[in-house]
C-alpha cells in the first residue's frame, strides 16, 4: 500500500485506470464518439445548351417527332443515333429527330434546327 501513499511513485508503476481502480474512484467515462460528416449532396446534372440555327435543317430522321421543343431535345439526348432538331413548318411545326450531325444552312422551307453546343 506504499504506492497509494505516493502517488508519483504510484503514476511510474501503475496506470492511471489502476489506481483509480484501487482508490476507489469512478472511472472517466468513454469520450463520444465523434459524429460521422454528413455526406456531400450529389450535384444536379446539369442540362445540356442548345444552339439555335436559323434557316436550317439536318439530314435523316433519327426517331419520332415532338409538338415541343422540350419533349424533343429530352428523346434527343436518349437517343444515340441523334444529333439535334429539325422544326418542320410544313408539318404543324413538329419538332424532328435528326441524324445529322451537319448543319445546312439553306432550307428551302424556312425549318429551324437545334443541336448541342
């Protein structure tokens, strides 16, 4: 009992927790663990621009036409044979899949086209 009398004799010898242990006193409690870090949010993706060009068109159709412009880029960019949208002022403005990828620049009936810029 001549290390519990001395406590630096006791510290060189015994650990902290022993002595505690021998004298009695209540352990420290557990430190909390540390909160995990809240994920990072996932970024939205980001939509695509689309360039307008005037007076023009592309060749092929690629797939099924659109009364919006919007429902057309969407079947567009699922759609790997496309390259970009034809509006045809000769069919209710319907808006037309296109293979493409060139641009012509002289439609002879006014049509607009769309592609990813």
């Amino acid at each position: 009992m001549e290390l519990l009398r001395n406590p630096t004799i006791a510290t060189d010898i015994l650990s902290v927790s022993d002595l505690r242990f021998m004298t009695g006193a209540e352990p420290e409690p557990e430190p909390e663990p540390e909160p995990e870090p809240e994920p990072e949010p996932e970024p939205e993706p980001v939509a695509p621009n689309w360039c307008r060009h005037e007076n023009s068109f592309l060749y092929s159709y690629a797939g099924p036409s659109f009364n919006s412009l919007d429902e057309a880029q969407e079947a567009c960019l699922k759609n790997s044979r496309c390259n970009g949208i034809t509006q045809e002022p000769y069919n209710s403005n319907r808006y037309t899949q296109r293979v493409g990828p060139e641009i012509h620049d002289w439609s002879p009936t006014g049509e607009t086209s769309w592609t990813v810029c």
